[in-house]
C-alpha cells in the first residue's frame, strides 16, 4: 500500500486541527550537503558540481512500480522511458513481448476495456473474504490437517486486525464525515446571509449559526483559520485529502463485500498468469507514482519545478500499486516486465503487513537477482520494528536465503539531532539497510503540479536516484556491488547518538535510544562519499 503523509492534509482528528510545522524544511533539502549546507541530504548538487562535471554517463533505465506516473508532466516528459519496439496506438504488439501499445509502461491494475482499478482492498480483507466461508466459528478441533490448522490461523488473525483497523479509522472516518457535510450547509448558509460567494476568515466570523451543529461547525473551522496561517480553501482542501483516505479505508479497504479486482477480468487463482491489464500507466490517481518519479529524475537544471537527484536516467512506469493493499500477482508481474523490458533500477515504494502469496514474488525478485537488477524497497511507515513485524515484500525468501540485489530504506527527517528520524518510519535492527531523506520533500505530481509529502515512499526514491547515478558512471556495478558502495560510504554522523524512536511519546519509557538500533549499518546514504568510494575501488568509468 502506497502510505505517505501529505503536510497538507495531516489531520489531528481529535480536535478537528489542522497540524502546523514548527519550521520550514530547506528548499530541495534532500539534495543538499551535510557539511556545506548544514542539512542531512545526499549531497546530489555537491557531487555534480566538483565530481562529476567532467565525466560523461550513460542513460540507466528506472523502473518505478507504483499508482502510475504523469508522463505529460513538464518535469517528467523528456525522462520517460520510450519502447523502442513499440509503435504509438496502433493496438498492435510491435515487439512481441506480449503487452500492446507499451509506449511509457504497462499496467496490471486495468482491463482490456480500458477501465482502471483505483481504491482496493487490503490484503487482510482479502483474507478474510477468502476464508470467512469455510473458518468462521469453527475452532482446531474441527479439523485435521496441518493446512486447515494453519489456514485457520490466519483467519482469526486476519479478522481481529480488520476488527481493530476499523476501530482505529471508524472515528476519523465519522468525524471528517460530520464535517464535510456540516461545511456544505455552513457556506450555503453564508452566502445566503451576506449575499457572497467567497468564504473568508471574516465572512466566517459574521456567520450566525442557527442550530447546534452548525455552531460546532463554525467552531472547528475558526478554530483552524485562527492563527491566520491557513486559509479557508486550504482546510477545506485538506479536509477533502483526509476524507479520500478515510473513506478508502473504510468503504474500500476494510470492506469485504467490495471486489475492485472484478474491474481487471483475470484469473486471480492463476498467480503465474501473465499478459493482463492494459497500456494506461499513469492511471485515475497517479500522485504517488508521479511525486516518486520526480525525486528520482525529474529533470535537472531546466529552470521548472524542482530537480530530480538523477540526470541521465529514463523512467518506466509499471502501475501495479493501488489504493489500497497491492496484489501479489501484480508485483511479480511488474518486476518481470521491468526487468524484461531494460530496467536496471526497480523503486518499489509500497508495502503491506499481510502476503497472499510470498512465493509468487520471491520469484520475480530472484529472476531480478539473476538479471543484474537492484531493487529497492521502501521500510513502510506505520513507525514499527519491522524485525518483528513483517513488512512485505521482503529481501529474505520463504524457502531460504535472501536477495542480495534488494535494499531497504527507512526515512530521515530534515530536522537535526534526536528528531532526525522520521517520527513514521519503521525500523529494524536486522531489516533496514539505510536511511534517506523522506520528510518535506518537493516533488513533482500530477496535472503539472508541485507537492510536498512525506513517507518511506520518499526516502526510497531519493535513495533509488543515488544508486541511478552510481549505475551511470559506473555501468558494470552489480547490484551487490552498488549496494556495498552505498553502505559503506553512508555517512556515520549519528552513531552512537541518541534519537527519538519513532512512534514513541513524550514521556514514555526507552523513548531516546541510539540511531544504529533503528537499522543495520546506522547510515545516511550520500552520494558524494558514494562516488569517492567508486572511485577508489572501482576503475570502472565510463569513457570520455
């Protein structure tokens, strides 16, 4: 699932305010420099400027599975990756690899009739819908087999997680609920009483309410614009961002009787099927694919928008990641079509607590290990220790073993000293690889738009943008070769230092405790240090 948290609508639904940041992040942060600009980003300008403004790259092919990219973006459209073999429209499949008319991408989340999935399901709720049939109100003792026994199992796991999810957003879904509709009569009421069509701060506070409701309404909304810093559109904007997700979840994502899968018509018991879905790679809502496609290459020093932290790479979109919990069989087909088709680079920024079927990947990410290409993969954001609680996919395989090519990135905030952990992140001592800005960052989204967000789903783009400049000037790395680099130059700034971890509150026990118990190696990936160290051990330049 593609959680990020968007600064303009994180909601504190509890008393219906909009939260504040107590201090700007710096402009393009998460490609500045430690030491030259006082801030804990990648040092992508640093690196252009004096180590590579002689050296001559060669284009690397990222592939970003995801909710879809906007191809037609200004930062984006000459970074696409364009099929060779494929003629534009013509409903042909011109290189025979089995996808039509494949010009940016595929997507495995649509039909033949060109409709698209958007909102789904979690997997828990898959689960549950799966097995409710056979295992509801049954106990051990009705069955024999091992299978059963386990399927049972899951089952009631399954079930009490959609029970206490549901407790947890049935609230938030309520209030904003409340809130939007209380909003509608509120400004038919305003412009009714002082014959205007714009609602302000000051038409807000001439508003007699009439009734109960209406007053709680006017409350929430003066409260919100009271410090002057948000505007009435902004928080109704915001409002809006926080029901979509909300009512996701809660008609969508934890609902059983909803089947969006119906929409793409493929065999979903025949997890090896292939060849579904259709050409429509941006897809209905393509913010967080099109948001994590710029943090890696949108393009540089073309005086729009922002710069990506790669310059010569060519982005692929595979959308296979919905609104919601992503389907196994959509994963592993993603990763064979980038691989098949040229990527070097996979960015997966998505992840989900449950896995229908972790086989079906764990081959896909093995024919990527055999391949030569790197994965890299996003630590989630539920601020949990992922050692204990599994975040899927993972880089160890159900068999045995585990992916060498695949690397997994928590987040950094911009902020300095014990804050410099994303307060959503998860860690874990033995499943994250390295850290990578993913607070605040300014990206690109859709409609020729600018957003920041915020999530692992960040961190793992600008980390996939190191590893694209690495493969650049370095084109014969391996993926285990590049991942050494990245760990073994990561700078080393807070070991030994105390931090917040995160999810932790004020006042609870063991809040502070060192950085290098949130990840393996206790590194910030830079993209300086990385091309040092490339240069010091790996005579692998591309020719002048």
């Amino acid at each position: 699932m593609k959680r990020i948290i968007l600064s303009i609508s994180a909601l504190l639904l509890g008393g219906f305010m909009l939260a504040q940041t107590p201090a700007k992040r710096p402009d393009n942060w998460f490609n500045l420099d430690p030491t030259t600009d006082k801030v804990n980003g990648v040092s992508t300008e640093r690196t252009y400027k004096e180590l590579l403004k002689d050296r001559k790259p060669v284009p690397v092919v990222v592939a970003v599975l995801d909710s879809g990219v906007d191809y037609y973006h200004e930062d984006l459209k000459d970074v696409m990756w364009v099929n060779p073999g494929e003629i534009p429209g013509n409903g042909i499949d011109d290189d025979k690899n089995g996808y039509i008319d494949d010009i940016h991408g595929w997507s495995f989340l649509g039909g033949k009739d060109g409709k698209n999935v958007d909102a789904e399901n979690l997997e828990m709720t898959r689960l549950y819908r799966k097995y409710k049939p056979k295992y509801e109100g049954k106990t051990k003792a009705d069955f024999k087999s091992k299978q059963e026994k386990e399927e049972l199992a899951i089952y009631e796991a399954v079930k009490k997680d959609m029970e206490a999810t549901k407790a947890k957003y049935e609230p938030g879904y309520n209030q904003l609920k409340f809130i939007r509709e209380g909003m509608v009569k509120m400004e038919e009421a305003i412009k009714a009483q002082q014959s205007t069509t714009v609602i302000t701060k000051e038409t807000l506070e001439k508003y007699s309410p009439e009734d109960k409701e209406a007053k709680q309404i006017k409350a929430i909304v003066s409260m919100s614009l009271k410090s002057g810093k948000t505007t009435y559109d902004e928080f109704k904007e915001s409002v809006e961002e926080g029901w979509g997700q909300m009512s996701t979840m809660i008609e969508v994502g934890l609902n059983p009787d909803v089947n969006p899968r119906e929409i793409v018509g493929d065999d979903y018991n025949n997890l090896y099927e292939k060849n579904y879905g259709n050409a429509d790679c941006k897809g209905p809502h393509s913010f967080h694919g099109t948001h994590v496609a710029g943090i890696i290459a949108a393009k540089r020093n073309n005086g729009v928008g922002m710069d990506g932290v790669a310059a010569d790479v060519k982005i692929m979109s595979v959308r296979c990641v919905p609104n919601g919990d992503e389907h196994d069989k959509d994963i592993a087909n993603a990763i064979l079509y980038a691989v098949d088709n040229g990527a070097q680079i996979i960015n997966m920024s998505f992840g989900k607590k449950y896995s229908w079927n972790k086989k079906v990947v764990d081959d896909a990410v093995k024919y990527a290990q055999k391949k030569g290409v790197l994965l890299m993969h996003a630590a989630g954001n539920d601020h949990l220790n992922i050692d204990k609680i599994t975040h899927y996919p993972t880089a160890k395989y159900e068999d045995k073993g585990y992916a060498s090519n695949m690397i997994t990135i928590g987040a950094l905030s911009w902020k300095p000293d014990s804050l410099i952990a994303a307060p959503f992140t998860n860690y874990g001592k033995k499943s994250i690889d390295l850290f990578a800005p993913g607070v605040d960052i300014y990206s690109t989204a859709p409609e020729g738009k600018y957003q920041d967000a915020s999530g692992t789903s960040m961190a793992t783009p600008v980390a996939a943008g190191v590893a694209a400049v690495l493969k650049s000037y370095y084109p014969k790395l391996t993926p285990e070769q590049i991942k050494t680099i990245l760990i073994k130059s990561s700078l080393k700034t807070y070991k030994g230092k105390k931090v917040i971890k995160p999810g932790s509150k004020k006042g609870e026990k063991d809040r502070y405790i060192k950085f290098e118990e949130l990840g393996k190696n206790a590194g910030l990936i830079n993209l300086y240090e990385a091309i040092k160290l490339a240069d010091k051990v790996y005579s692998i330049r591309v020719p002048f």
